[in-house]
C-alpha cells in the first residue's frame, strides 16, 4: 500500500523533551534546505504552527508537557519557503481560528496562495491557550462555535474577490478582496483529536490532521465520524519516531499500519541528530516501498 508523506518541518517549533539540540541554533537557511530536498524528492507539503506568545511559567506543563515557547509565525515562514519551492504544499499547522477575522485569513493566505502559484492547504484548530487567547482579546469559553463559523466563513470568502456571509459572529458583503485565492476551494484540513474536533473536520473540513495518534485512534474516531466526502483526507504524525536508514522494514510497519486505519498521508517522525542526518532519513523515506511521490501536474 503506497500513501503519500508530509513534512512535520524540524526548528519552526520547540517541543520539549524531544527538539534536538542542532535544532536549536538553526534558522531559515536550514529550514530552506528542508523544504527544497522535501520539494525535490515528491514530499507533499510542509507545515508550520502558530502561537503568538506563549505564557514562559506553563509551557512546559501544557499538553501533557508537549509545548515550548518557540514558533516561528507561519505566513512569514511559509511565504519565504514557497519563493524557494515549485512543487510542495503550504501547510499553517494549525492557525488558530479565533485569533483572526475569517477575511484577515482570506486575504493573508489567500495572496500566499497566489505566490505559490495555488499550493496553500489551510491548517485550522481550535485553540486551547487560554492565557494567549486573553492577550489577543479573544473569546475562549465559546471558541467552538466561533470556529465552525469562521470556517464557513472562510468557504464564502477564499477564492472570492467579493465575499458575502452573515452569521452570528462574523458578517461580511459589498467588500472587495484582492489577491485572493486561485484555488478554487482551498483546502481546509482541520486539527485536533477530540471528539469535537474530529467531527467538525468530518463535517466541516476537506481533512483531518490530528497530532501523532495511534491507528487504533484513527479507526476508531473515523468510524464515528465518517466523512462524507470521498476525497476526504486524513493526515498523520508517527505517534513512534522512526528510522527509515536503520530500520526500515519498522518504519514500513508504522507507515503502513496508519494507512491500514484509514491515513491518506502520513507525517513520520523520524530519528535525526543534524540537518544532513534528517536529509538523509527525508531521502530514506522515499526508497520505502509505501513511499507515493508528488508527481508534477498532479490533482492534489
């Protein structure tokens, strides 16, 4: 069984415990040399996370002790990578909805999209920082609702250079957005493993793209969930790191068995002491037999 494969993109983000050291004093000409050899060798897309500021004293303890203090902002990072890419998706992983207006989102990512000649897929989530939330004067308690109207929001607005939508939280008419999207519906993958989540992407998104989970997660909440839509997709991290050099046939396993759940792309998470060592698994990954490039002109 062949799948496609992302990139969960190393130094954009800290996480603790598990950021290797070389990271750390890495920027963008690392990061560039990532998405150029992911680029090259038929990888799907890229990502980059977004936080604002995180509270120093809980970013350790939040999610289970899985959040640093370090994100590199995704537009700016996105917008730098798709100048040095030609073939790789775009992927905000995930913006948070309720930190932006669905046209600020509309209008910013929209105009990516037409520098990277239609390669955005917008990453969207819910939220979870409370403390972030109230530096920004956004709503927390009922961030939900917001954001399954935002991304109905943003299903009038990408794409369109005039936009109409009326809703409980966000209205918009006799507006003109210009650069917008060239996609015709950009893609909307939406993040997060809860039951909320999972069922606003079933219902709402082009995609799920929960964090590493197991396939026995994946099964379960796309059996309650199921999608409606066909091409429908379901984007995976390893739960496992794995080596593609030195173990293989393991890396394969792990693959296979989120594709086995029902993953239409995977993001491994590989072993990697220094940029030239996590090229080198990037370069792996593609000789595994499960390994489906991008290929040129491809509907995606």
């Amino acid at each position: 069984m062949s799948i496609r494969m992302g990139i969960s993109t190393p130094v954009v983000l800290e996480i603790p415990g598990r950021t290797p050291e070389w990271e750390r004093t890495a920027g963008i000409a690392e990061i560039a040399r990532i998405a150029e050899t992911a680029d090259r060798l038929g990888f799907d897309h890229v990502t980059c996370s977004e936080h604002v500021a995180v509270a120093e004293h809980s970013a350790s303890a939040m999610l289970g002790g899985s959040r640093g203090t370090r994100y590199w902002d995704p537009l700016a990072t996105l917008s730098y990578l798709a100048a040095r890419t030609t073939r790789i998706r775009l992927c905000p992983s995930v913006l948070v909805l309720g930190y932006h207006h669905p046209l600020a989102i509309a209008k910013r990512y929209g105009t990516l999209d037409v520098i990277s000649s239609g390669r955005v897929v917008l990453g969207a989530g819910v939220g979870t920082a409370r403390e972030e939330f109230e530096l920004l004067g956004a709503s927390f308690t009922d961030r939900g609702r917001r954001a399954d109207e935002s991304i109905a929001a943003l299903r009038a607005a990408l794409g369109e250079r005039k936009p109409e939508f009326s809703g409980s939280y966000y209205r918009f008419d006799g507006l003109v957005v210009e650069p917008h999207a060239v996609q015709e519906r950009m893609p909307i993958w939406v993040g997060g493993s809860s039951d909320a989540a999972v069922r606003r992407a079933a219902e709402l998104g082009d995609g799920w793209l929960p964090a590493g989970v197991t396939p026995e997660l994946v099964r379960e909440k796309l059996s309650r969930y199921a999608p409606a839509a066909k091409d429908f997709e379901v984007v995976v991290g390893t739960a496992e790191v794995i080596d593609p050099i030195a173990a293989p046939d393991r890396a394969e396993a792990v693959i296979g068995a989120l594709a086995a759940a029902g993953a239409t792309i995977v993001q491994p998470r590989v072993r990697h002491e220094s940029l030239n060592h996590y090229l080198e698994q990037l370069d792996a990954l593609t000789r595994l037999s499960c390994f489906e490039p991008l290929t040129p002109g491809a509907d995606r």
